[in-house]
C-alpha cells in the first residue's frame, strides 16, 4: 500500500497506459479522480477499480482546456481537500502516413509538439498551485524513445517527447524547492498498447510484415529481446509516485529494456 490515502488525477485515464496505471495506483491504496476526453472509456477504467475495491470516480475531462482542467481539479479539492499525485497520460492520434520531414505539412508537424506540451503544462500547472499549500505531491507524465534517438517518419512527435521532457526538469527546478517533485517515464514501445497496433497497421503491415516479425523487430533492439510490458510501467509509476521515491525529481526513468543508453 505504497501510496495508502494518496489522492491522485490521471489524465487520459481511459487510454492503454492510463488504465494500466490507475488500477496500479488503486491496488496500491490511491482514492483516484480518472479523466478522459472521452467518458465512456474512462467510466470503464474506474467501474474495474471501483470492482476490484478500490476508489475512483470518472470525469469528461478535455485536458488541453485550462478551464475544464481547473474546475475539474477544483471540484477533487472540495471532496478530497488536496491532490497528492497528478498523472498525464494523454495521447493523440498517429498521422495515417509516415511522411518525411522534408513534405511534412507544417501544421502537421507542430500538432503534436503543441497538444503534448499544452496538455502538460497546464495540469501540471494547476496541480502545482494546490500542491504549494501542503508544500508536497508528485506531478508525472510518459514519454517515448524519440524523445532521446533519432527516429525517421514520425514527424514532430521526437520533438514533442524531448519538449516535454525538458518541461519536466525545468517544473522539478522551480518547484522542487516548494516541497514537489516532478518526474516522468519514458518506455519503449509495449504491444499491449492501441499505439503500437496502429503502427503496425498503418507501416509495417502494408509492407509484408506480420504481427510477430514487427515484433521480433522491435524487441531485437532491446538487451532483454523483448519489450516493456504496462504492468512493469504501472508498478515504476506506483515506486515514483510514492514517498520511497522522496530523492527523484527532474529525471526521467528510462524504461527502454537497455534499447537507448542514458
């Protein structure tokens, strides 16, 4: 019960890795504010929590939108009276085509550098002004490989994970004083996830490639010959999260299963 009365936020809660980290934080003892964009995934996430006896309740919740974000975590305020976790799982959809950079449409390429950074710093934002008041609590998101290795035909989405990464260290600089820290993961890519399907669908099937030579693929680039599972991202979120993680901020736990050297 590492994180026993913990109040905790998640962000795109009804996604892959947002489900797999609630139930995580649940398990562990956190009274859990779920939010999506979407409710009904969402709703879905905190029935499975709410089954397994743990605590959630379920929000539509757009987290690009600093009012819907404000007056969500103002409404945990009056029933909890504190957020001690803040987790930002939001995803955005792949491009339908992998397009080089030098015909990448511009829009295109920014989308995602402006949703991913957006989206991060505002409820990081709006959580770390509750948080001062208790001079404590743990504001955390996910990356991705590109953020740290060149990757071809993803367009700006290494330049989104790297963005976010430095807002990472440079929230923890400003804020770590003030008693919170700020912390993220960044995994390699996991199977079990609509993101890594989606790729397959869209690339590597279109050129031959079955399910498990794209696999076989991926996992050969890792020390391990296979890759991150959620279950080992949500119990690293959980340690993170907790108190026992007190001497972490402004860094990034690398997941890559030994693929990208720190």
């Amino acid at each position: 019960m590492m994180l026993k009365d913990k109040v905790a936020v998640i962000y795109g809660a009804g996604g892959a890795i947002g489900g797999a980290v609630a139930c995580a934080f649940a398990s562990s003892g956190a009274k859990l504010f779920l939010t999506g964009r979407h409710l009904e995934p969402v709703e879905a996430v905190a029935k499975d929590v709410v089954s397994a006896g743990g605590s959630a309740e379920a929000a539509e919740v757009d987290a690009l939108d600093e009012q819907a974000v404000d007056e969500h975590l103002q409404s945990v305020i009056d029933q909890a009276g504190r957020v001690d976790i803040s987790f930002n799982a939001i995803g955005i959809p792949n491009p339908k085509t992998r397009v080089p950079l030098l015909e990448l449409d511009v829009e295109q390429f920014s989308l995602p550098i402006a949703s991913y950074t957006r989206s991060y710093f505002l409820t990081a934002r709006l959580a770390a002004r509750r948080m001062v008041a208790h001079r404590s609590g743990v504001i955390m998101t996910v990356t991705s490989v590109p953020s740290r290795t060149g990757t071809p035909l993803v367009g700006g989405g290494g330049p989104a994970m790297a963005a976010v990464e430095a807002l990472t260290r440079d929230l923890s600089a400003e804020l770590a004083p003030q008693g919170i820290r700020v912390v993220g993961l960044r995994p390699q890519g996991m199977p079990e996830t609509g993101r890594i399907k989606e790729s397959f669908e869209l690339y590597a099937k279109a050129s031959g490639m079955t399910w498990e030579q794209f696999h076989e693929l991926s996992a050969g680039r890792t020390h391990t010959r296979r890759l991150s599972t959620l279950a080992e991202l949500a119990n690293v979120a959980v340690f993170m999260a907790s108190d026992q993680a007190s001497g972490m901020t402004g860094t990034v736990v690398n997941l890559s299963m030994g693929s990208l050297d720190d």
